[in-house]
C-alpha cells in the first residue's frame, strides 16, 4: 500500500469538506469545517481514510466543528492460533455442550412423562438454542455488512451443561470503526430483533410438545425439588395461555425446545438492557448521551438483583468499571427521530421478555 502523505489527506479532507482551517502536527491534524451537511460526509471519508490506515473523528468545540485525523496503531499479529479457528473452535465446544445439556435434560422429562428420544430430542434442541443465537449474531453482521463496518465471526461461549445452562451467549467484534450513532443503533438493534423472531417461533413449537402433569402430582415433586420453578415472560405466557395449557388442575412441564425458548428470551432481555456495551447499552449511548448511559448501566444492574440474576449484575458491575461504553467516531450528529421511535418499542420489548415472578404473571 502507497504510503498516504500529510499533503494527500489535506487534498482528501478539502474535496468533502468546505475548510476553514487546518492545524497541523506530528501526530494529528485538525480539520475546522464550515460545512452544515458535514454526517454524510463524515461517513463518505471516515471510511476512505481507514483504508488507508487512518482515524476520523469529529468534535464540536467554541462553536467550532473538528475534524481530526490521526494514524492508526498497528495491529498484532496473533502468532499461535489464527483468529478464523477461534471461533470455529468455540462454536464445535458449545453445540457439543448444547447436546448433552439437551440429553440430560430430555432424560429428566422422560422420568415423569415420555416426550422421545432423548439423543432426537437433544439434537432438536441444539438447532433451536443454536439457531436463535446464529439468528441474534447473523442479524449485527447482516446490519454492520450494510453499513461496510467490519467484523469478526461469532464467539459463542460455551456454558455449564446439566448443572447449569449449555451456552451463554455469543458476540461478535468490530474490526472496523462505527462511524456515527445512527450505524451503532442499527447493528446493536438488529441482533436482539432478529434472535426473538427466532425465539418466539422456537416457543411456540416448545409450548405445543411439552408435556403438562396434574397439579396435585406437581405440587409433590416441587416439593422434592424433581420440579423446578422458572419464571416466565409475558410472550411465553401468552403463547402457554394460547394453547391452553394454563390452569390450576394442570402443570406444564417445561421440555427441553421450550427451554431453548426460554433461554432464548432472556439472552433477548439481558442483551436489551440499557448497560455497558450489551446490545441495549449501545442503544442507550446513542440515545441518552455519555452520562446518562451510565446511570443506566447501574440501573440495569438494580433491575438483575430484584429479579434475582446477582452474577450477571455483578459481571456488569465489573466489566463497566474496566470499559465504560462505546463511542462512535461522529458523536455530536443526533440520532435520526425515527431510530428515537423504534427505542421506545425496544423498552417495550424487553419488558415483555422480562423472566418475571410467577406472582407478577398470575
């Protein structure tokens, strides 16, 4: 690649930009616009001048709009894995994880009332648990594809199989740069969006094959913890009342492909949530600025301890302290009034997929 010059990015920034002023030193050069369509353009030459191994940022200072221009640090090479079989890696570890957590777990049901084979059954619930999370993941790298932003592949991270549950979750990073608000809120919605279409389609098939026991039989084996309570979200306990398997002569009991919905659904509110760098933290950043995403972030984590989910408050806590947020490279254009909108839908959203008390939804 040809070397560009200080000379050359100053005859780049000035046949997009009307310049007023340029200040010039070793390591950066600052760029004073007189130009009012400035967003547009911003993205035109963010992304040309990252080819060429440079940084655009925009800042407004004394009235003044800045466009700052700096190398990018060299990127290290990873000498001992290459980062294409890290994923892949990962991936091979949870669906195996998925399977016997689905096996063992099939088994269980099978002691009360006979819903299948337990190996068919498993590899039914892998394709369900694994496709709401591919979905989740395909739809940030479908968003950041239209937006030219680069990515890696999804991460998925393996879980506690039996004891616990098989995966949780997956994520994706960004080898590119997100240029304004508007790009970070169409990728970080798109994934939560897509996994619960996925989600919902998983629960009602869930809802339709699990077995439901009579009451006075359930209340028996919760009381010998063979039966556990799990609280459910407004979307399932619509779809259960749907099928009209809700009533107080019966239990339902949750199989296996209704877990991978509920699964699903949580992984869909945790990710909503306006904290940190989760999906629902980016779209905080970018709709309530910088100070306010951080009250959010500790508002969030009060929301996880009433529900009781103190781990995942917690690694919130910690992951927060270590990085605070995601700051796109434009930050002072606004968010587009029709991406305001669609916020006000996700809140609803995660409302809805919200593991609520049984007492809440009763």
């Amino acid at each position: 690649m040809i070397e560009y010059t200080q000379e050359d990015i100053k005859r780049h920034v000035s046949s997009v930009f009307r310049v007023s002023e340029v200040d010039i030193s070793l390591s950066k050069m600052r760029f004073y616009l007189n130009d009012n369509e400035f967003k547009t353009k911003f993205i035109q030459i963010s992304q040309e001048l990252e080819e060429k191994n440079f940084v655009c940022t925009l800042e407004r200072k004394a009235g003044s709009i800045i466009l700052n221009v700096s190398k990018l640090p060299p990127v290290k090479k990873r000498k001992w894995l290459s980062k294409t079989w890290v994923p892949r890696i990962l991936f091979v570890v949870t669906v195996c994880f998925v399977l016997i957590d689905g096996f063992y777990r099939t088994v269980g049901v099978n002691r009360l009332t006979e819903i299948g084979d337990p190996l068919a059954v498993a590899v039914l619930y892998a394709w369900a648990l694994m496709g709401i999370l591919g979905v989740h993941e395909a739809g940030h790298l479908i968003a950041a594809k239209w937006h030219k932003i680069k990515t890696t592949w999804p991460y998925f991270i393996p879980g506690v199989p039996i004891y616990g549950i098989p995966t949780f979750g997956a994520f994706i990073q960004s080898r590119g740069l997100t240029v304004n608000r508007d790009i970070l809120f169409d990728i970080a919605i798109a994934g939560p969006i897509a996994g619960l279409v996925i989600a919902i389609i998983v629960a009602v098939f869930g809802v339709y094959t699990s077995p439901i026991i009579d009451s006075e039989l359930a209340e028996q084996l919760f009381g010998t913890s063979q039966l556990m309570e799990m609280n459910e979200n407004i979307i399932m306990k619509i779809i259960i009342i749907l099928f009209d398997k809700d009533g107080d002569d019966v239990q339902l009991v949750m199989s296996p492909i209704m877990f991978a919905a509920w699964l699903g659904f949580l992984i869909t509110f945790l990710n909503l949530l306006p904290a940190w760098q989760l999906d629902g933290g980016h779209l905080s950043r970018v709709i309530l600025g910088k100070k306010w995403h951080k009250i959010a972030t500790y508002a969030s984590m009060g929301v996880l301890v009433l529900l009781n989910y103190w781990m995942m408050a917690i690694l919130i806590l910690i992951l927060s302290s270590r990085s605070k947020d995601t700051q796109p490279l434009d930050d002072i254009s606004p968010l587009s009034n029709n991406r305001k909108i669609m916020y006000i839908g996700v809140i609803i959203l995660a409302i809805l997929c919200a593991p609520l008390p049984s007492s809440f939804l009763s």
